[in-house]
C-alpha cells in the first residue's frame, strides 16, 4: 500500500511540474493532467497535412478532424519513414537517415547493410512500470516474427520492417517476452475483448497506410483504404471496454510527403524552418472529445512526451524538451 500511494504522489508531483513547464503549451496548466488507461496510435504514411484527409475520398477521417482534436502544426521528424518511427518509441532518429532492415532481421542476407539502435525506449519503460505494449502490424507473418518484408520480395512487400520500430532497439529484439507483443494486426479483435496493452501501436500494410506499392498505387484509392482501416479501427476500440475516459486514440503519419519538396529547392533544414515540409496531420479521438483546434508545434517527440507522462514515465532523449499536447488528450467529459 505504500508504495501505490508513493507512486501516486509521484505522478502527482511530476504533473505539477509540468503543468508549470515553459515549454507548455498556453492554458495547459488550467487542464486536468491526463493519467491514461490506453493510448492506441494508428500510424499511416506518407501524406502531408491538407491530403491527409481534406483533398481525397477520405469521409470518416475528415468526420474525426472536425468533431475532435486536430493538431494543426504537428510535424514529422524527418525523411525517409524508418526514423520516424524510431522517434515515436525512442525520443530520437539515432542519426538514421535510411529504411535499412533491422540487424537482427531473420531474412538478412550476410551482406547486407542493417540499422540497430541501443538503449531504452517507450517499451521498455512501460514494461518496467509494469505497464504493457504491443504493436499490430498488418501482413506480419506470425506472433514475434522479425522478417524484414513479407512477403518475401520487397518490393511488393504487404509488411515492412522499417514500419515497426521494436526490432530495430537491441535490448528488444533480444527479448522473447517483448516479441511476443509484436503481433498481426489479425490478433488485436481478440486482444482488444481480452483486454489490450497499455499503449497499442497500429501498423496498416503498405497498401492501407498510404504508401503504396506497385500492386496498389492509385492515390486515390490509397486514401479510400486508409481512410476504410481508420473507420473500421477506431469503431472497435469505441465499442470496447477499453474505451475509458481516460483512454484515447491517435491517428498520425510517419511523415509528410518528400516529393513535394524537391531537395534542389530547399536543404531539409530550410524546409523545416519554413515549415514547408513533413506538416503532417494528427488526430486526437477521446471518449468525450469535441471540436478543438491546437496550432503549437508538435512533433513525434511532443506525442512520445504525452504518452509518457500519461503514465508517469520519465521522457526520453529529445523528448525531454517537446511541448507535451496536453488540451489535445484533456478528458472533457462531465464529472
């Protein structure tokens, strides 16, 4: 018992910190500090801001960025996808600048050029809270599987490696345990019943996350299907008893897209200062959301530090210094 009231009084003191936080964005200390019982994030691809569901056949994510919280100045990390991901579970792109497999890929050829990242991340640390998560990725194999494509040929691989970030951190991929919350996303409609993670990353394949493969290239229909796996995911986390008030979901991208940006225009950091580059959309779906329109910067570092101090976690690398997007996951509903 002491050590629950302990705990308590821990978050209690780090929320009071926060709360008092330069770095806060304006009213944020007048909001409840959000403690959470689930955070599930969707993670798509590859669509900037206004296409990511204002300029195409995408109805129910248009319906989720007018009646909830839309983060209007969120942005990726950088290019290409891999990093991105990285920083969502890490705080940092490690310097990475490639989708190269994950050095503990099971079809790595010895040749092969890989990426590996050491110390601890979102994972680990919720695991030591004794907290849960688990990632659902669609198109993966089986349960634990560290393939980097599949199938096998990459380009017109359904999953990707360099969309999953667990397999790329060393102390990860080493643990039976934790590749065993590395799931299909087939398995989350008997693991949302059940009772599902802590914090639940969702992964769609190439074909319904926006990125596109030869198989599946028409914008358009790329859009319709992300915005299908959106629909069809948020209604069943809705209609669980994981939907709290204390539980929230985020659709976000990985990053906005390059090729809008040619590198002969702009350096990626002058397009970065001008924000004309990786302005990605990200949505907040709460149990008692409403309308709510957030213009301070955000990155995947800002949504790392919410997530981590929701559940009393220390942040991580760059997060440490990301404004957390707190009005965004504020429970609104009455008392």
């Amino acid at each position: 018992m002491t050590e629950i009231f302990a705990r308590v009084a821990a978050l209690l003191a780090l929320f009071a910190v926060l709360a008092l936080c330069p770095g806060a964005p304006a009213g944020a200390a007048e909001l409840p500090a959000p403690l959470f019982d689930h955070v599930f994030v969707i993670v798509l691809e590859n669509h900037g801001f206004d296409d990511s569901f204002a300029n195409g056949p995408s109805p129910f994510m248009r319906e989720l960025a007018e009646s909830q919280g839309l983060a209007t100045h969120y942005f990726g990390i950088v290019h290409p996808s891999l990093p991105n991901y990285l920083a969502l579970i890490g705080g940092g792109d490690f310097g990475i600048r490639d989708d190269r497999p994950s050095c503990f890929a099971s079809d790595l050829s010895d040749q092969a050029s890989c990426n590996k990242v050491a110390g601890d991340s979102l994972v680990g640390q919720l695991r030591s809270a004794g907290l849960s998560f688990a990632i659902y990725a669609e198109n993966l194999p089986r349960i634990g599987s560290l393939v980097s494509a599949a199938p096998g040929n990459s380009s017109w691989a359904l999953y990707a490696q360099k969309h999953n970030p667990v397999p790329y951190f060393v102390d990860l991929a080493r643990d039976p345990s934790v590749l065993s919350q590395m799931k299909p996303y087939s398995d989350f409609a008997a693991d949302l019943a059940s009772g599902p993670p802590s914090v639940a990353f969702i992964v769609p394949n190439q074909c319904h996350d926006g990125h596109g493969l030869p198989v599946c290239r028409d914008r358009d229909r790329l859009i319709a299907d992300y915005d299908a796996f959106v629909r069809e995911a948020v209604t069943a986390i809705r209609a669980s008893k994981a939907w709290t008030r204390r539980s929230a979901i985020v659709v976000t991208f990985d990053e906005g897209a390059r090729s809008l940006y040619p590198e002969a225009a702009l350096s990626e950091p002058a397009r970065r200062a001008a924000e004309a580059d990786n302005h990605i959309a990200t949505i907040i779906v709460t149990r008692c959301g409403a309308p709510l329109r957030d213009a301070e910067r955000y990155d995947h570092f800002s949504l790392l530090a919410t997530i981590q101090d929701g559940f009393g976690l220390p942040r991580l690398r760059k997060s440490a210094q990301a404004a957390p997007m707190r009005p965004l996951f504020a429970d609104r509903c009455p008392s």
